[in-house]
C-alpha cells in the first residue's frame, strides 16, 4: 500500500500545473477586461466570480462546489429533452 504524501510534497509535485493554469486564468480574465462590449451581467461570468470565491474560501471541498456552480440541476425528464429512447 502506498504512503500519501504529505501536504509539503503535494505542493512540491502541483505547484507549477496549479501556477499555470492560475496564468491562464488571469490572461483570460485581461482578454475579457480589454475587448469591446459588456459581460458585466453574462451568467457564466457569474459563475466564474463565484468559483473564485470558492477556490479562495479556503474550505474543503473546493472542487465539488466549483463542479456545482458550473453543473446544470438535474431534469428527471432529460431523455425527453434530448430525444433519447430507453432501450429496452
């Protein structure tokens, strides 16, 4: 059985994929900020503010939150939605 690694080692192994992709971010949040138009009440920059929030919250579960505010809520008549039959 393997031995976790410890939160140090985490950060040793993550630390640079976690700094490029906080980059990407950024630059994606300037290209915003500097092109023509309004976003200002676009829903999906909404949820981007939102999964900031979160991921500076410091809470556990960051990424079951994140992964909420960008999930849809469940339709139990989806297959209706999309035309799909049961098979059966």
């Amino acid at each position: 059985m393997p031995i976790p690694l410890t939160a140090p080692q985490v950060l040793d192994r993550e630390f640079l994929q976690l700094r490029a992709k906080l980059l990407e971010l950024a630059a994606g949040l300037d290209r915003i900020d500097r092109a023509s138009g309004d976003v200002e009440t676009d829903p999906r920059l909404g949820q981007i503010e939102q999964a900031l929030e979160v991921l500076s919250s410091g809470e556990p579960g960051r990424a079951e939150q994140v992964q909420m505010i960008f999930s849809l809520a469940f339709d139990e008549k989806w297959r209706e939605t999309f035309e799909l039959r049961q098979r059966g």
